[in-house]
C-alpha cells in the first residue's frame, strides 16, 4: 500500500490494525493497538485493544448494569476502547455469536456487538469464544486517519485472532510491530534531519 492510496482514501483498512507510533504526543495512544471497526470516506471508528482498565472489570459492569453472572466469570478487565464516547460500551469478538439486536461483522474473523446482550451472554457463559469489553472508541473523521498516516504517525498491519485475542495486552504493540518484521527498539520517536 502506498501513502498516495492511503492519502487519496482508495485503500479500505476496515478489519486492520494500528500501531502507534512512537512520539505520538497523545499518551492516550501511546503504544496503542487498534482495530479498525470501519473506515471510509466518510471517518474511520476503531477500538484500542491494549489498555485494560485499572478502574473497571466486568463484574462491576455486570453488578452496575444488574446482569447475573455465572461463578468466576467476570474477572477480566474492562478496556479503555478510546477517548470517545467513554460511557458507551462495545465488545469485539470472534464471529461464532451474532446478537439478537445488533452486530456489525466486520470481516471473516471479528464482529463488533454494542448492546447489552452480548454481555448478558458472556456473563452467562454462551457468548463468543474470543472477546474483549471495551469502554469508548477511537474516531477520525474524513480524511483524518489519512493525514495521520501520511505524517506516519500509525503503521498497519493485518489482525490475526491470536493476535487480536491470544496476545497479552502488554505485548500487543510488540507482537504487531513483529508481525510487520520491525523490532520494537528500532523505532525512535524523534525525526531525523538532512
């Protein structure tokens, strides 16, 4: 992919993953991973899949929105999605559950669910078998992801399930940069000059 394809809005990345780059200047997505939900002319919506709360786990969701839950479950965290929207919730997960409200399949392997009965499965154990619960969402809007790409703020790389869902949060970042063949200690978060 070219930065002219990316600048011009031809290439689609819904269903791929952003790293961040180093020196971006927010530290909300210092190190960051997302997932690209969608991405068209029109914006681009994503959900951070590395930065678990420290405030919020699943059962105090469950408790908070009076979902029963079975025994043991509900002791994952709860993640930080993005900085917009933070009291909307969204659960990304493998495409073996389809809610009865609402789901958006977003490609062959992941789907996105934003109502309250995909917690209600989870919490009663028949929900997906790979999910993470995330409060809030990343968001550009038109042509904005495009510029900050062009700047290389980002870099993109293919989400895989193992990835996405079998990566610890604190090696996410790691792993992606691996998966492009880039080690971690390579990149610098200050431009060079000629």
């Amino acid at each position: 992919m070219t930065h002219s394809q990316i600048a011009s809005g031809a290439t689609d990345l819904t269903g791929s993953l952003l790293i961040a780059m180093p020196g971006m200047g927010d530290e909300r997505f210092e190190h960051a991973v997302i997932y690209l939900c969608a991405h068209s002319d029109e914006g681009a919506m994503g959900l951070i899949l590395n930065k678990p709360s420290s405030e919020v786990t699943l059962e105090g969701l469950f408790e908070q929105l009076g979902i029963d839950a079975e025994p043991g479950s509900g002791h994952e965290p709860v993640h930080f999605g993005g900085p917009v929207e933070m009291g909307r919730g969204f659960v990304l997960h493998s495409n073996d559950y389809r809610s009865e409200l609402t789901t958006l399949q977003v490609d062959d392997g992941f789907s996105m669910t934003g109502t309250l009965d995909v917690l209600e499965h989870i919490a009663r154990g028949d929900g997906p078998d790979d999910w993470i619960a995330m409060l809030g969402y990343a968001g550009w809007g038109p042509g904005q992801l495009e510029g900050e790409l062009a700047e290389n703020a980002w870099l993109v790389c293919p989400a895989t399930r193992d990835l996405v869902f079998g990566t610890a949060d604190a090696a996410k970042w790691g792993a992606a940069l691996d998966s492009l063949g880039i080690a971690a200690l390579a990149l610098s978060g200050e431009g060079g000059r000629a």
